[in-house]
C-alpha cells in the first residue's frame, strides 16, 4: 500500500514537472549562470533543490499532524472522502480536462507577497548556504499542483506517511527541473503527448473512484474479504 502511495507521489511531481519548469525554471537558470566555475555551479543548484525539497517535506509533515488531529474528532471518514475526490481532480488536472486547481495558488498568493522580499534579498546568490535558503523559501512559491498533493497528504492523518509523500512528489519534480537545454525539450514532449498525460490521468481517476465506491459500499469490502 505504501509503495503505491509513493509511487503516485513521484509520477504526480514528474507529470506535473512542466508546470515546475515555468514556476522554477527562471531561478535555476540564473544559478547556473552566476557562476562560471562548474563544480560550484552545480552544487549551488543542488543546493537550491534539497533546500526546496526539505521545504515540501517539512510541510507534508506539518500536514499529516493536522489531518491526524482531525481524525481524532471527526466521526465520519471525512479525510479518505477527500482524498478520494483529490486524487480524481488530481487526474483531471494532469490530462488538462480541468485546470480548476489552478485556484488554489491564490490562496498562498498572499503569503507569498510577505516571503517574496526574503527570497529577493538572497539574490545573487554568492554561497552555497544562500542556495539552500533560497531554495527553502521557494518551497512557498504559490503552486496549485504542490497545494493539492500537501492537501491529499494531510488526508493520511500521518506525519510520517504525510512528509514521505511529499518528499516523494518532491523528488519527481527534479527531473524536470535539472534538465537544461535539448534534454529538457525532449522530456518535455514527452509528458506532454496527450496518450501519456491520459493513462497517467486516468490512473489516478480510477484510483478516486474506486477509493469513493468502498467508502459508499463498504459492504463490497468485507464480502470481497470473505
């Protein structure tokens, strides 16, 4: 069960990576660029996407403590309910039948009005240390798709599980953001031929419906069981 549950993490970090490469593509380019010297080039990259992963993660943990809290006051099985529902607006998102989780990056829009300054104040970036920060703060960047998995990793009512799964989408999203120049188109075209997006999409659609359809029928469960 777990290994599903990462599994889904990183393909929806690596499908969602064009989405990454727009909101992060322009930073990273300038740290490659900073510096002449490749060794520290590369690092000072490195470092910008560990400080944005831990970032995720430390969220995903902070996430799965509130879902668990919610859990223990709440009767009826409201967070596998919505995370059910996620997973299939997580789907229809991917193959781009629906772009509505798009609204979510407005509600960090704010959040991230008070953060921007901080992020600014690390450019140039002239250290390693500085990377990391930059890296860490940029986890906050207004992003509907990171909204939507720290979302469905609160609905596991587990810090552990919640900050695994982060960590997870966090790690599918390198590819695509590390990837420079023809490399990056070729990745490019390829999570964006509509055949890949729709058995990607469909898969977690699937995983949506069947998850509402035992909520529903539970009774289906238990006779499957026996």
């Amino acid at each position: 069960m777990i290994e599903t549950f990462i599994v889904s993490a990183f393909v929806l970090g690596l499908m969602g990576s064009l989405h990454c490469i727009g909101m992060c593509g322009g930073i990273i380019t300038s740290l490659s660029m900073a510096t002449t010297d490749s060794p520290s080039k590369w690092l000072k990259t490195l470092n910008f996407q560990v400080g944005r992963i831990a970032s995720y993660s430390m969220f995903g943990f902070c996430a799965g403590w509130v879902g668990l809290q919610v859990k223990e006051f709440s009767a009826i099985p409201i967070l596998k309910i919505i995370s059910s529902i996620l997973l299939i607006l997580m789907g229809l998102y991917l193959a781009k039948w629906w772009m509505g989780l798009r609204y979510l990056e407005k509600i960090g829009s704010l959040l991230w009005q008070k953060i921007s300054p901080l992020s600014k104040k690390l450019l140039p970036v002239a250290s390693q240390k500085q990377a990391l920060l930059l890296g860490a703060l940029w986890g906050w960047l207004p992003c509907g798709l990171v909204y939507t998995s720290l979302s469905y990793a609160l609905t596991t009512a587990n810090p552990l599980h919640s900050s695994l799964y982060m960590l997870y989408f966090g790690l599918g999203t390198l590819p695509g953001t590390l990837l420079v120049g023809t490399a990056s188109i070729t990745f490019k075209r390829w999570i964006n031929l509509p055949l890949v997006r729709g058995v990607v999409a469909l898969f977690f659609i699937l995983a949506g419906l069947v998850s509402l359809w035992l909520l529903i029928f539970p009774e289906f469960t238990s006779t499957h069981h026996h």
